[in-house]
C-alpha cells in the first residue's frame, strides 16, 4: 500500500525561482528572437514541482519580489502542490530573471537579470526553520552561495537541516556566467561539497569541477567523500552512472526525440529524491536503487519531449505508461 500523503517524507528544497525567457524560435540569438514566452524555472523550484507531480510531499525555501512575477510563482508552487510557508518576498527587489536561447540542438545559453534580485538577498534570519527541521530530505544547489546574504541562510539552513537529522542532497547546477569567476565558483561548490550525502553532477560539472577532460570512474572517484552515500553523474542521452559505499554502474537512457533540455536532471533529481524520502535503505541497495534510476531516467527523458521545465515534468502515471512502452 501506497503511503498517504501526510505519512510521506518531506522534501524541502532551497534557493531560486525566477523566470526564464524562452525565444519563441530555436536556434536563434537572443538578439535575433523574434519574442519570448515566460517559463518559470529556477532548479530547486524545479524539484519541489518535480517531486509533487509524482505524489510526494514537497516544500519551497526562497525570496522572490513582491512583484507581479513573484506572486505568480508562488501561485505556481502552490498550484502544483508544494508548501509555500517558506516563501518570503522582499519589497525593494525584483524577482529575477533569465533570457534563454535555444541552440538548434535543444541546449541552452543563458542572460541574466539579477542585480541584485530578490533570491539574493534572503537572509539567516528569514528562514522558517520549523520546515526546515521537518525535512527528511534537504535539497540545494550553488547559486545560493555566490552572494551574501543569501549564502548565510543557505548555511544556516543546510546546518539546521543536518542536525535535525535531515539527509543533505547538493546538485551544484553550475551557471558560469552568474559567477565572477570560474576559480570562484570552483571554491565554493567545493566549500560545502564533505556535507551532502548525495551529490547529482552533470558530465559538464564533472569536468569543470575536476579539471579533468575523462568521464570515467577514476574521475568522478576524486569527488568521493567519506559523508557521502550516494554519487550521481548524469551523461544526458547518455543514461547516468551512480557511485554508492560498496558499489557502482551506470543506467541506460532512454532515447526520446528531445525538444528542449530545460529541467531534466531536475525531473531526475526528484525522481530519486522521492523515492529515498519514502525509504532511505534504497541507498545501500542496488538492484532496488538501480530501478529507483531508470525510474528517474525516464522523468529526466520525458521532460525533454516538451517545451519549458514545469510544463514538461511528468506525473507517477504518465512515468509507468512510458515505462510499459519500454
């Protein structure tokens, strides 16, 4: 029998929401666009939706503005079901924003608006820490570390977490150009990187963060930390490959005709958080992990069937019809 939606675990994710401007044309400069279409994202928002799609109990941590565009993303949160009591909306700062172009080949480049916006300026002492303490799992990134305040509350928050017995989960979800500079935004991913306890990263990240042109297991081995449980590098069409104590291997994609690349690890990131908010010992398991994975894999491919993050992350039934497909 399924768990009611009160017994599940909480899965509380921190940090941005803003929207994306998406040309109404691919593979063309912004410059060029002839219009965009608003596209709320933001990757830890991303996951909150992602997980309340596919039934499990979800909660936003952030600062929007108290703008029009801000309302309209906590309705959005709300909407799709994720608790909003950790939204705090700042009246001197907007809510920000990324205008997004879509290569030919459904990946992304990014300008944004953020100086300084609303995310930003969240403080240690605006966190509902009540929430957060109710977290089976907690869930970041690292664009909440790149200025302050918003990096105290960022650890504050991780630390209130950890000590209320909440498992850490970190997806970097590197953004070169809001860093300002590489070496930057190497030392302070790396800063927090001993506290998760699972840790998803992209081939791309892989790279960036090991200096390393190899995508093999040596590499993603060097990231190894004793905290850690779990190890995820995820190689787009390529499937993911998963590092845990006493084992590894990889799970193979599923091949889709992909539209636009926007929120897929985040599809698979909720994926598999929900399913070890529901039972932990997934982790130490790996045939049942390994299921959880190409569980998470086909969120991650179906969401790139569609235009937009949110649009296009699928519900648990839309999952095991593609999964029967299969």
């Amino acid at each position: 029998m399924a768990a009611s939606n009160s017994e599940k675990g909480l899965i509380v994710s921190f940090g941005e929401m803003l929207i994306d401007f998406v040309p109404t044309e691919s593979g063309v400069s912004l410059a060029e666009a002839p219009g965009f279409l608003k596209a709320p994202g933001g990757a830890p928002a991303n996951v909150a939706i992602a997980v309340s799609r596919l039934g499990g109990r979800s909660a936003f941590v952030g600062k929007l503005g108290d703008d029009e565009f801000g309302h309209m993303l906590a309705g959005i949160l709300r909407e799709n079901g994720v608790a909003d009591q950790g939204i705090n909306f700042d009246t001197g700062a907007r809510t920000a924003l990324a205008f997004v172009t879509l290569r030919a080949d459904g990946d992304r480049e990014f300008m944004f608006y953020r100086n300084p916006s609303a995310d930003m300026l969240l403080r240690p002492d605006e966190l509902d820490l009540d929430l957060i303490r109710s977290a089976k799992v907690f869930h970041y990134g690292s664009i909440s570390l790149i200025v302050e305040p918003c990096r105290s509350a960022h650890l504050k928050a991780m630390e209130v977490a950890k000590e209320a017995g909440a498992i850490l989960s970190y997806d970097p979800n590197l953004r070169e150009p809001l860093w300002p500079s590489n070496e930057e935004a190497k030392t302070q991913i790396m800063s927090i990187w001993d506290k998760a306890e699972i840790i998803k990263v992209s081939d791309v990240e892989l790279e960036f963060l090991t200096g390393s042109n190899k995508i093999d297991d040596e590499t993603a081995m060097s990231l190894w930390h004793p905290n850690l449980k779990l190890l995820l590098v995820t190689l787009g069409e390529k499937g993911c490959r998963y590092y845990a104590k006493t084992f590894r291997g990889s799970v193979d994609p599923f091949h889709v005709n992909a539209v636009d690349t926007t929120g897929a690890g985040d599809s698979f990131v909720g994926a598999l958080l929900n399913k070890i908010a529901e039972d932990q010992s997934i982790l130490e398991d790996e045939e049942r992990l390994r299921k959880v994975l190409r569980f998470a894999n086909a969120c991650g491919a179906i969401t790139t069937t569609k235009k937009g993050a949110i649009p296009a992350l699928p519900t648990d039934a839309e999952v095991h019809s593609f999964l029967e497909g299969k």
